[in-house]
C-alpha cells in the first residue's frame, strides 16, 4: 500500500512536557488539538495542527533530542516577519560556521529561497523555510 495518499505527522521527543508545552505553545504559538499520555505518563503528549492539519506530536521520551538533524520545517510567505516574531517571544536562531547569515540568522538555501533554525528547549532541530 502506498503511503503517498496518507497524512503524515512528525512526532518529536522531549525530556520533560511541561518545558515542551511552555515552547511549543508560548514561544511558538502551537495550540494543542489534544493531549493524551505517552507511555506511563498521563498528559505526556500533545498534538499540534500547524497548515490546518494536525502536524507535529510531542511526547516525553528518555529518546529526547538525539537527533542533530532537521526533525521538521514550516513552509512560510514571509520568512523575515516570522523570524522576528519567534525571535520576539524568545525563540533563538542557529548559526553554521559553514554557511553565510543574515543578522535575524535566516541564510540561502541550496536550490534558491531562504532558512533559518532554531531549537527547543532538548536540542531538537527546527527551520522556517520561504522560497524567496
């Protein structure tokens, strides 16, 4: 069975949902569509709609922030405003010692457009990305 015609939802690990919560909803402005548990921790996980879809789901996990990689990127018009919006309720920005920045840390991206990264509070990896 194919899975191109299935909805698709990245789910991220973090050590502790209540610092999770303060980020992802106060510093990121996701609103949670539910909470449930994860594993034996009842109200351990959230779920975020982001598009108008339920998108990202966070759930506390001895897993968390393992990664180096990218775990997920929001496709945006304006990439400048939205930066300086995250950057204005605390959200910081990554810079690459490899690659060129903008002072808001937004840099060009391979193939054209712009990207920018950013972090919660277990190291997971994040970016807005805008195709000018």
């Amino acid at each position: 069975m194919p899975l191109s015609t299935h909805h698709l939802r990245a789910s991220i690990a973090v050590s502790d949902i209540q610092r999770a919560v303060a980020f992802y909803e106060g510093r990121l402005g996701l609103r949670p569509l539910r909470s449930g548990p994860s594993a034996d921790i009842a109200g351990g996980s959230r779920v975020y709609g982001s598009g108008g879809v339920a998108a990202l789901n966070v759930y506390q996990s001895v897993t968390a922030g393992k990664s180096p990689a990218t775990l997920a990127t929001w496709y945006v018009d304006d990439i400048e405003r939205i930066v300086d919006e995250l950057a204005s309720a605390g959200v910081g920005f990554i810079r690459y010692d490899q690659l060129d920045h903008d002072a808001r840390g937004i840099t060009a991206r391979a193939g054209g457009g712009r990207i920018a990264w950013f972090q919660d509070p277990d190291g997971n990896t994040f970016a807005v990305e805008s195709d000018v």
